[in-house]
C-alpha cells in the first residue's frame, strides 16, 4: 500500500492518504506534549511502542467482537486504518480516581470505584478539550443519541477487556482515552490509538506508573517506562 499525500499532522502521528480512498496510512512520532501542548518533549522509541501496543489491543478488542479502525501494521512505526470522521468527543473511562477526577473532585488518587465512571470531553483544542455530557454533545450535533449510546457500550465493554488483558500482566489499568469514528456507510469504529500515551497503566504490586504520567509530571524513567509495559504485553500475548 503507497503512502500518498500528508493530510493531517496530530501531536503525536501523522496521516497520509494511499490509493483506497477507505484507507489512511497512520506513523506514530516520539514527539510526546501534556496540558494542550503547553509541555512538549520527546519519548525516544515511544512511537514504535505506542504503534505496535495499539495494534495488538485493537486486535484483541476485535477478536472480542469490537469493531475498530485497525487493518494491518506496516511498520515499526507505520499501520494501516480505515479511514473514518472522528466523533469530536474525547471519552475517558476510569476504575481508580487518578489525574484531573482526584483533581476536581478532591479524592486521593488510586481510590478504587464500586464501578467504572464514563466522562466525555469535546475535543477542540482551542477550547481546551472542555468536558461535557450526553445532553451537550447532542445541542453541539457532535453524535446522535443513537451513535452516544454506541459509544458508552462500546467503552464499557472495552474496559472489561482491557482490564482483564492489563491484569494477566501485573498492572492496573487505572484510566484511559477513546476516541470512535464513523466509517462511509455510518458505522461507528473504534480509532485514534490505546497506548501508554492515552492510559494510565500501574504496576499491580508497586503502583509505580507506567505511562505517560512520568512525562507529565517529570518522574523520571520515560523510556524505560514505556518499554516495560510493553515488554509485560509482549510476553502476555506472545511475541
Ligand atoms: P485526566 O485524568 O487528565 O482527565 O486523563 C484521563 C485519561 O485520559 C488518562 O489516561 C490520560 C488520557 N488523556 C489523553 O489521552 N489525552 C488528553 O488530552 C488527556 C487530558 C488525557
Ligand atoms: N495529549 C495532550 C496534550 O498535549 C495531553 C495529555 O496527554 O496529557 O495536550
């Protein structure tokens, strides 16, 4: 598959179209930001992980009958996709109180929830990602109720999922970010990416972090961070 024009260029990837119209070339960059881009730095190697990591757990969401974006990795760094318009809603679910949930609601971080919160966020930079609710994101016309519904299954069933796979490698998936988008003919897909840059991963025994949070809050041991999850879903899944 040739790789045509640049179409978009995101903090973290770029897009290129090929000859299918349906298809998007998507390469993932080290380039590593934090609060709207205010913090910019690099992960060396992290767009290598982040694509091989989001390959292998859209494939398992697929195997588990959710549909996604994913058809075929090309490279270290580069993977084929359909070609979808994103549903301009940031969706964040979390199990444990982590991040800006401790943050506005004043709870101590790693509080672990009776069950998993769903939140939704707007995606529009210049806002600066403002959260919002089912009811909002109808009056915006970002997604029908049908499509919202969708959406909030679809999550729900993917953090089962995602949680189980985490587990069987000794870490706890704490929270992440979805993004879905609808193919030509409607359906909705999930897209964008599942990796330590969209998800809050801690080792089950220590808590230590395991995610892009080192980079946030300049922990220290980015890389080996993000090689170390990685490693854990290699030896899980098989190499
Ligand atoms: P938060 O606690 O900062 O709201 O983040 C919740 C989860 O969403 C966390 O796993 C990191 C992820 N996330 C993104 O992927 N992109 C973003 O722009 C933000 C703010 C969070
Ligand atoms: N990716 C987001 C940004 O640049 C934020 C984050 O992941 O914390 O702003």
């Amino acid at each position: 598959m040739e790789k045509k024009e640049q179409l978009y260029e995101g903090k973290a990837k770029k897009v290129f179209k090929t000859d299918d119209p349906e298809l998007l070339i998507v390469e993932y960059k080290d380039d590593a930001t934090a609060f709207n881009g205010l913090k910019k730095g690099t992960i060396h190697g992290k767009g290598i992980i982040n694509n091989q990591m989001s390959n292998r757990l859209m494939a398992l969401l697929e195997s588990e009958g959710i549909p996604t974006h994913f058809v075929k990795e090309l490279s270290q760094r580069e993977t084929l996709v359909k070609k979808v318009s994103i549903v301009p809603l940031e969706v964040i679910v979390r199990n444990i109180a982590a991040g800006s949930f401790a943050k506005h609601y004043g709870v101590e971080e790693g509080v672990v929830f009776d069950q998993p919160t769903i939140e939704f966020s707007y995606k529009n930079d210049a806002l600066g990602d403002p959260l919002l609710n089912g009811y909002h994101a109808l009056a915006l016309k970002v997604a029908t109720p049908e499509e919202i519904e969708t959406i909030k299954r679809y999550s729900f069933r993917i953090n089962d999922i995602l949680k189980a796979c985490w587990l069987s490698c000794g870490v706890t998936l704490v929270d992440f970010k979805l993004e879905f988008g609808r193919l030509s003919d409607g359906t909705i897909v999930l897209a964008d990416e599942i990796s330590p840059d969209t998800s809050r991963l801690w080792d089950s025994q220590t808590h230590e972090k395991l995610d892009k949070d080192r980079f946030r809050r300049d922990l220290g041991g980015v890389e080996e961070a993000y090689a170390e999850i990685m490693k854990r879903l290699e030896e899980n899944m098989g190499g």
